[in-house]
C-alpha cells in the first residue's frame, strides 16, 4: 500500500478539501450495500461519527473484502469527496485496503446494537468499541483535562500525595491492605498479633483512601494545592455509587475558611460543567438522546442556578417535616443516606444543596470543631440523580483541640503523629475538599451505574480486566 499520513477521523469530517487522496485507519462499525457497491461506517475512536468508507466491489478481490465485517479493523487508502448521500459531509472512495485484524463475525460479541449495559460490563475489554462508551471515555478524557486546567490557571499546585500510606485518614477502617508478607505463612508476635516488623514497610500499610492528610502539609507550604489519583475503599457497598477503586481530586488551600470552601467547590463545579458542555458536545448530545432526555437540560440548570447553602440541622428539619417515607429513618445526628440527601436536592429545593456544620460524630477526626461542642466545619455538596458528589471542610488547625478530638476517639497517633505536628509548626487555618471523579463523569454523562463511567471498575468480587 501507498505510504500516506493517517488523518483521524474526526479531522476528516473538518476537512472542506474534496478530491485529496487521505489514509484513515480504524475499526468497522458496519458495513451494507449491494452486489455492486458497498458502504464501511468506519470509527476510529477520535470521534461519535463514522466516516463512510465506499468499495467499489468491481475493483477489489473478494478474497481481501471478505474479512470486512464488523469489528474488524482496516487500513484505507482514497479519495475524499464530497458525499452523495444525506448525514454527512465528506466519504472516501476506496482506493488501497488492508486488513489489520479480523473479527469472525461468529464469535465477536458487538454485533448489533443495543446490547444492554450489564451485558457490556461483562466484556468491558471491547465495550470502549461502543458509540455509548466511547462517548464517555472520551467526556472522561476531557473532564480529567479541564481539573488541571482550572487549577493551573488559578495557581494551584499538583500535589503528588502517595498511594501507599500507614494512616487511615477518614478513620472508617475500610482500607486495602499493601503488604509482601506471605499469607499463608504470616509471622507473628509473642502475643500471636501479625508481626509487621517483617513486612515490606516494617509496619502496616495500606491503599490510600485519600490524599487529603498530606495535601494539606501540601497546602501549608505551597498555599494552594490539590491532588488528583486513584484512592481505594474496603467497604462492601454494592451501590451504584460507589467503587473500590475511584480516583479523587482534593484540593486544599490555606487561609481559606469554609465558606471560602464552598465558594470553591460551586465555582470548580461549575465550570467543569460549562467545558464538558463546550467541549464535549456531540458525545453529550448522543447520551442526552441515548440514555437521559434530561441530561443536557440539567447541566444547564445546575449552571444557571446558585447552589443552596443551609445546615445539617436546618436539613434534618426539612426532612423531618417532610412527611416522606424514607428507608432509613432521619433524626438529628443521623448519617444522611443517598434518599435523604435526593430528597433535598430533587423534590425540596429543586438544585444543588451544600449542606455544612454536621455532628461531630458522624465526620472525621480533622474537622474544625464549633463552638457549639457538637457540631464540625463539615460541607457536602448534594448534587440531582447523585446525592453526594463532593465532601469537604474546614480543618482543625489548633493542637489542643485536634489532640482532644483523637484522643476522645481512641486514635492512635503513631501513623499520623506528623499530621498532628503539623499543627505545633506555624498553623493556619485551611480547608478542602474530595470530588469524586466518577461521581463527577456520572453526572455530566447520565449514566445511572458507576461501573459504567470508568475503564474497568473494581467493585466487591469483581477485579475482571
Ligand atoms: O466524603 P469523602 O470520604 O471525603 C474524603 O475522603 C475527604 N478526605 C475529602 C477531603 O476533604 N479532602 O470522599 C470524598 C468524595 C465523596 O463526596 C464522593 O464523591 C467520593 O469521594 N467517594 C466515592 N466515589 C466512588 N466510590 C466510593 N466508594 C467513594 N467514596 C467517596
Ligand atoms: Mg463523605
């Protein structure tokens, strides 16, 4: 074949210059026609659209065309012109064809369309070939790209926090364990507990479950930060909310109190709604028609609206008050479940809600203490269809007091004694917060189920791909 420079897909469908001869290289959608002419949808995952590949059957061997089925990927060499059909610009006449690779149309699972979407978790290896998962990983591309752009252009840094840590900083024990110690030889002390002197470490360690403890040291030299990365929950909820494996971005800022926090948090949001609807328009469009009717509608209303501000008791009230049957009961220091917190986003006030001052009990240890002795600086954002897709809050900042807090939850203080330090050596006040990245791709792309809005999701009994 003729040496020429691949354009991409979705360059092509750009390209106003009729009659240049071009190389486009993908994978077969379909492929239809009659006994003198056949028509390629050909998708190369730089775009929603095909380009359509015609074959003139008259100037090809039958031999090389018969592999061409869906799925199978080609090299094509032609001219482009300008289409005769409707729906498209430009095609290509077919001048030069190889085929890179086969799929018996036998054995590939993508055949016809509308497989369902628990069918495609199943083969998550090929599901990136589909028009509905390209057009997230491609969302997912561009919203990944547009947090750092957001941070960089207002200063903040990239903060590296590590994945492998020997604290547990929410405190709710549901941590994976890293450790080179052979299972079915465990090493153990004189009073039969693991002896963690052997391992890799020399103490226990585990996945990180988010980056926020050394964030905010990061905070405290750099002012301004935030980490972005893979963090790891232990915790057996098989919701459609929820991975093992989910990847976090915690920005943390010092000198900001928490309503600077929360000022933060609506504007960050915001504007990844804003470049995701810019950006990402024809991939948004097919969900919007595809999966959700609502979808385009309700980013723009998130984005035209401010975000209600009120307390966790102001909340509990509403929900109180409500006459709503809910699963689990609602009272004041209750932890908010996912039907709580919809309830006040989608039937209450109809828009976002950041709910903030939640019983210390059910926050962690790092939260700025009130006056009050039973509430904390906490914030969530509440978010339509998600529930909570941000927590944050302003940080303890004095000693005494944080020191007061561990010890009351029987803390220990060994895996976070430089934490705790940290508040001796010039403290601040700073607060942050974690957006959950899928929590955030769910969101702007419809989808109801989590394991659909990354590659290939880790969820309990499932580590496939
Ligand atoms: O509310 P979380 O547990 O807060 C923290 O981890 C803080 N250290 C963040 C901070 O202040 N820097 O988690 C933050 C967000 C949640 O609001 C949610 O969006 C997401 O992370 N999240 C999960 N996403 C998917 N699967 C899970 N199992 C998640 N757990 C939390
Ligand atoms: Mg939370």
């Amino acid at each position: 074949m003729e040496q020429i420079r691949r354009t991409k897909v979705v360059e092509l469908l750009q390209l106003e210059d009729f009659e240049t001869t071009v190389n486009v290289k993908g994978w077969v959608r379909t492929r239809r026609g009659n006994k003198q002419v056949n028509f390629v949808a050909l998708n190369d995952g730089s775009t929603i659209h095909n380009i359509q590949i015609v074959i003139d059957l008259g100037k090809f061997d039958d031999e090389l065309l018969k592999p061409i089925t869906t799925g199978a990927c080609i090299n094509v060499n032609g001219t482009y012109v300008e289409s005769q059909g409707k729906g498209q610009k430009g095609e290509i006449l077919a001048k030069e064809i190889e085929v890179f690779g086969t799929a018996d149309p036998a054995t590939y699972p993508l055949q016809k369309k509308g497989h369902s979407l628990e069918f495609l978790r199943e083969i998550a290896h090929l599901r990136p070939r589909t028009n509905t998962f390209g057009a997230i990983l491609r969302i997912r591309h561009h919203m990944a790209y547009a947090i750092h752009k957001y941070f960089n252009d207002k200063g903040f840094f990239y903060f590296h926090s590590p994945i492998i840590t020997a604290s547990d900083c929410e405190g709710a024990g549901s941590m994976f364990q890293a450790t080179t110690l052979d299972l079915n030889n465990v090493p153990r002390d004189e009073f039969g507990e693991v002896n963690f002197k052997d391992d890799f470490f020399g103490k226990q360690a585990n996945l990180t479950v988010s980056g926020q403890l050394e964030g905010e040291l990061g905070a405290m030299s750099l002012g301004a930060i935030y980490t972005f990365g893979p963090t790891f929950r232990a915790e057996n909820s098989n919701t459609p909310r929820h991975l093992a494996e989910f990847w976090m971005i915690e920005p943390e800022v010092a000198f900001n109190d928490v309503n600077d926090n929360m000022d933060l948090a609506e504007d960050f949001l915001k504007y990844l709604i804003a470049y995701a609807l810019e950006n990402c328009k024809d991939d948004i469009e097919f969900l919007n028609e595809m999966f959700d009717k609502e979808l385009i509608e309700r980013l723009k209303f998130v984005l035209s609206n401010d975000f209600v501000r009120l307390t966790y008791t102001e909340g509990v009230d509403i929900l109180e008050k409500s006459g709503e049957k809910f699963e689990f009961p609602v009272y004041w220091g209750a932890d908010l479940q996912s039907e709580h917190e919809r309830y006040l986003v989608e039937k209450h006030f109809k828009r976002p809600v950041i709910l903030t001052d939640y019983p210390k009990e059910i926050k962690s240890f790092y939260m700025k203490q009130n006056e009050d002795g039973k509430t904390v600086r906490g914030m969530d954002v509440l978010f339509p269809k998600i529930g909570e897709i941000i927590g944050g809050s302003e940080r303890e900042s004095d000693y005494d007091k944080l020191m007061k807090r561990v010890d009351e939850l029987g803390m220990n203080v060994d895996p976070i004694w430089w934490y705790i330090e940290s508040r001796k050596f010039g403290t601040a006040p700073h607060s942050g917060f974690g957006l959950g990245f899928e929590r955030l791709i769910l969101f702007v792309t419809g989808m109801a189920n989590i394991r659909d809005v990354i590659p290939f999701p880790r969820t309990p009994n499932n580590v496939e791909f």
